[in-house]
C-alpha cells in the first residue's frame, strides 16, 4: 500500500508568450504607410507628424518617408515635467 496520496502533475509551465514589444524602425530608416514603428504599452514614445497611435499603444507611419525621434518636455498632470521621446515620419520633399 502506498504512504503517499496521488497529487498530480505539476503546477508549473504556464508562462505567458512574449509580446514582441520594442523599437521596430530606427532613425533615418525609411518606412511605407501603415508601417509599424514602435510596439508598446502605454504611451512611453509620443506620436508626432506623420504617426498614428493605435488602440494598443502601438505607433504607425501614415505616409512613406524616413523616421525621426526627438525629445520634448512635457508637462504631467501634477505639474513635474518629463522628457517625452517623440517619433515622427518625414516626407521626402517632390522635387
């Protein structure tokens, strides 16, 4: 007779998949309309000309053209202040 009861398999192995968030185009790296930028939660990188901000956070190039990432201060809610990374998409000039 056994001393132990059955208890079962283990209660480990159940961690989530990674969500592949991050920076997916550079500075002066040229990129289409529609085009993912960046992936992220929250609004830690800003929208500027050019850029989209999806449902999830995630920012979009709205015309063809090269990236452009820039600094700002921006003001918070209790009055500190931040520097904010803000992306942008720069449209090549029709000559």
């Amino acid at each position: 007779m056994a001393h132990t009861k059955s208890l079962g398999s283990t209660k480990l192995g159940r961690d989530s998949e990674s969500k592949r968030l991050g920076v997916k185009r550079n500075q002066n790296q040229m990129v289409g309309p529609g085009e993912i930028i960046i992936r992220q939660r929250g609004s830690h990188y800003l929208a500027g000309t050019n850029v989209m901000r999806g449902s999830d956070d995630t920012l979009y190039a709205k015309v063809a053209g090269t990236v452009n990432f820039t600094t700002k201060k921006k003001i918070r809610f209790d009055g500190s202040r931040r520097m904010a990374k803000v992306v942008s998409v720069v449209a090549p000039v029709a000559a």
